[in-house]
C-alpha cells in the first residue's frame, strides 16, 4: 500500500546502514526519495537505481554537513529537485566514545557540529522553505539515561532531542516534529559480533533493533498528522532500564 504516495523526502546520511532502510522504506510507500550523501556516492547511485526499480522518482545529493556553506544550501538544492519538500529525516549522525574527562575543544566542535548544529539548521531552512511539512530527527536511546563513555555525542544528541520538542511547539500547526531514538541496532565498523552478543544482554527484548523497525517508526510518525513533539524509542526496552552500555571508565 502506497500511504505516502506523491510525498518528497530528503533523507540525510541515505547511501548505508540505518539511512539505506528508511529510504526504502519511504520509497515501498510510493515516496520520492532524495538521497543525501557526503563520501558514499557510489552506494548512493546504488540505492537511487533499486528504489528506481520499486517504482518512481528518486535523487542523490551530495553534500558535507560539516560545511555551513554546503549545509546552508542543502534544503534549496533539494527542494528544486522535486518541486517541494514534504519531510525531512535528519539520520546523518557522527559518533565516537570519548569519556568526557578525555574531551578535547576539538572532539567538542565536532560532536555538536555533526549531531546538533547540522540537523538544527536543516530543519530551520526546512522551516523557511515549506510552508507545511514534517520533520524527523534520529535521536539515540542515551538521551533518556546517562552514558559518560558517549562523550559529547551523547550531550548533542540530547540538545537535538530538546530542539525537536522546542520546534514542535513554536512551528505548529504548519509543521510536526518528531524523533526515533535507536538502540543497539548495527554493529559498528569493525566490532566483532562477540561484542554485539554481550551488548544484547542488557536489553530488556534481548535482541538489537533491526533498520527496517527504524524506518517503519520514521513511515508511521511521518504519517500521523496529530502526533508532534514525541520521541518514539526503538531499543527493546533498553532506556527503561537505565541499562550503561559502556563499559566503566579507566582508573
């Protein structure tokens, strides 16, 4: 069933992992996929080519979000492409494990830069640029908890989970916002299933969360027109539980 037929999303961070899933997911609903990348342009051409083959029109776009000029300029850049943004899904995301006593001013920019900044300011010229339209930002299960061993990854995600509900109130009713806090879903590059196997022990389901259930929590708030200001956590429980992933911090 095609529910978001004639829908225009921008999708940042599309071409791998969990932004791969949402794009088609969108594009199986019958949405016009435009797929954001910074370095993967040939998974990105990849992805356009087999959401081509499900059916409709979809776009790459390239673009580092870690430039205000490139940034600054995504949302026109998109919006020409497919004559009116209807969604923007703000996947894009940079993490490292840093404790926060190991923090340099360098790590700092960076996280936020990233995690923060670059979403905040998408789903403002998005604001500027739609006159009515919805807005997703993937979040992390660790805005409900504490997780030191998440470095300032963790403190900007909880500053994009704050701006979500701020917009939602001051950019209602013409625009809904929302968010999708993960928990342990991929593995990142290079971690040993092993590792995985023992990440899943503090999850109250047991099992990691798999990118299809995060794209169909991002298809399911897209389409529910009163739903605003709310973060729906895919973890298997895990921010119920207060459950540290981390390991403890050195000395």
């Amino acid at each position: 069933m095609q529910l978001l037929n004639g829908k225009n999303i921008l999708i940042t961070g599309a071409a791998v992992r969990v932004g791969r899933a949402i794009a088609e997911e969108f594009a199986e609903h019958g949405a016009s996929v435009i797929i954001h990348y910074r370095h993967s342009e040939k998974e990105a051409e990849e992805l356009c080519d087999e959401l081509t083959s499900i059916g409709g029109q979809h776009y790459t776009i390239q673009a580092d979000l870690a430039k205000s000029g490139e940034r600054d300029e995504l949302i026109l850049r998109a919006d020409k492409l497919v004559d009116g943004l209807d969604c923007l899904i703000n996947n894009a995301s940079y993490y490292r494990r840093s404790y926060l006593s190991d923090v340099e001013e360098e790590d700092l920019w960076q996280d936020y830069n990233i995690n923060f900044v670059a979403p905040f300011m998408l789903m403002r010229n998005f604001r500027k640029s739609v006159a009515s339209g919805s807005i997703i930002n993937l979040l992390d299960q660790r805005v409900e908890g504490v997780d030191p061993s998440a470095g300032t990854y963790g403190c900007a995600k909880k500053s994009l989970r704050d701006v979500t509900e701020g917009c939602a109130v001051e950019w209602a009713p013409e625009i809904r916002v929302n968010g999708v806090a993960p928990g342990v879903v991929l593995p990142p590059p290079n971690v040993a299933q092993e590792k995985m196997k023992e990440l899943l022990k503090n999850i109250p389901m047991l099992q990691n969360s798999s990118p299809r259930e995060i794209a169909q929590a991002c298809s399911f708030l897209t389409r529910s027109e009163t739903i605003t200001g709310e973060v729906l956590y895919v973890d298997g429980g895990l921010h119920l539980t207060g459950s540290n992933l981390s390991e403890k911090p050195p000395g």
